[in-house]
C-alpha cells in the first residue's frame, strides 16, 4: 500500500504542468483556403489573416444563419475556425455576447478532429457583426465584423491569451 501510494505521488510529480513562464506558440500561419464558397479578411491581433468562408442556415431556422471561416493546411484540413452562429438574416449591426440565445462567435485552433485551443467573446469588449447587404436571389452576403476572445482551453501548446479580429471584411455564399 504505502509502495502503491509513493508511485502515484512520483508520477502526479513527473506531469508537466503548464508554466506560466513558457514561450507562447505563435498563431497559425495557414492556407486561406480554395474560397469556393467565399473569402474573409481581416488584422488578427494587428497581423493580416485571410480564410475561405460560407454561410447556412441555423439549426433548421431560415431567419438565422451561421457565418463559418477558416484556414487549411495544404492538404485542406482545418487549422482555425472562427464562427459566427445566430446572426439575423437582415441587413443590420449585431452586438456579439457568450449566450446560447443571441449573436455570438467562438474561435478554435485545431488539427484534423483535434481542438487545441478554444477562445470565447470577451465580452468587456466591443464586439459586432455588421450585415451590409444580403442578396436572396444569389444568396450572398458582405459584411464586417470586429470580436474579441480569450483562452478558454488550450491542451498541446500555449497559445496567447487574448486574440483579436479587427477591420474583418467577408463575401460568402450559401453552402449547397
């Protein structure tokens, strides 16, 4: 027994912990994408970022949609999402929150099925999406957006705390 709880003592010791002292691991530098659907552009925290983007309807609802970017690596699988779910399908100016019953946003870093890090809206900032026109013949949409996030989780590698999207301009058309 008392052998039995000196190795359990031994190896909690040997698991790394994240120090707070460890280099942070860069933002993804990845592949915009095809842009088949659409493009998004944008200063993620003051460096250029560019995505491919599209846009569907939300959980069946065709008065709400979904506004989904991303990057890729070269063999086009996912690296970052930055998602945009329960927008209004108006022309309008929409106040982004962290409530399951509003505008909201979440950005993740990923690999293949693996989420790495995911960031929530911070809400003591300002954070908007913006529809400037909608098009329903063409189904396309333009818009803007600004939004703020802070880490939530991050498992392998220590992204920034903080991660910023200013200046966000995006065209997209309905997935088919």
């Amino acid at each position: 027994m008392i052998f039995l709880t000196g190795l359990l003592l031994l190896c909690s010791a040997c698991q790394k912990e994240r120090n707070t002292n460890e280099s942070i691991t860069p933002l993804p530098d990845a592949w915009a994408g095809p842009q088949k659907y659409g493009w998004v552009k944008a200063k993620r925290n003051n460096q250029d970022w560019e995505g491919s983007g599209i846009w569907a309807y939300t959980y069946g609802d065709s008065t709400q949609i979904g506004l989904l970017f991303g990057t890729v690596d070269l063999d086009t699988v996912a690296i970052e999402g930055l998602d945009f779910v329960r927008i209004p399908l108006k022309v309008g100016k929409y106040k982004l929150l962290n409530s399951n019953h509003s505008p909201r946003s979440i950005y993740w870093i990923g690999y293949y099925d693996e989420t790495d890090a995911f960031y929530t809206i911070d809400e003591a900032r300002n954070n908007h999406l913006w529809i400037d026109s909608y098009d329903p013949v063409k189904k396309e949409i333009k818009g803007r957006f600004q939004v703020h996030f802070f880490r939530t989780e991050s498992h392998v590698f220590n992204y920034p705390e903080e991660v910023s999207f200013e200046n966000g301009e995006f065209e997209v058309s309905l997935l088919k």
